[in-house]
C-alpha cells in the first residue's frame, strides 16, 4: 500500500467517524499544546503507523 493510498484510508476512516472527530476537533482548539501529542499517538496505536514516517 502506498503512502497516498494510505492516507485516503485514513481519512476514509475519519469520515465513518465524523461525530468523533468533530468532537475531537474542538478539543483540539481548546487544548492545541497537549493534543496534538495524543493524536499522533491513537493514530500510531489505531493505524499501526511510525510517526516519524507520517510527519517526513
């Protein structure tokens, strides 16, 4: 699976979750230093993904 492919999976999988993810979304405007943090890590944990290479 490519890295494109990849990420369309991804936001496939965020769209089946849109209430979640809005609600994440305003938790992330009210808490922007600390929950960036934990979204890399529930999605290194939910897509088995190496954050270092999502962010290069």
């Amino acid at each position: 699976m490519s890295d494109l492919e990849l990420i369309f999976t991804m936001l496939g999988e965020i769209n089946k979750w849109h209430s979640v993810a809005e609600t994440l979304l305003g938790w992330l405007v009210s808490k922007p230093k600390k929950s960036w943090v934990v979204v890399l890590f529930l999605l290194k944990n939910f897509y088995r993904i190496p954050i270092s290479r999502m962010i290069l």
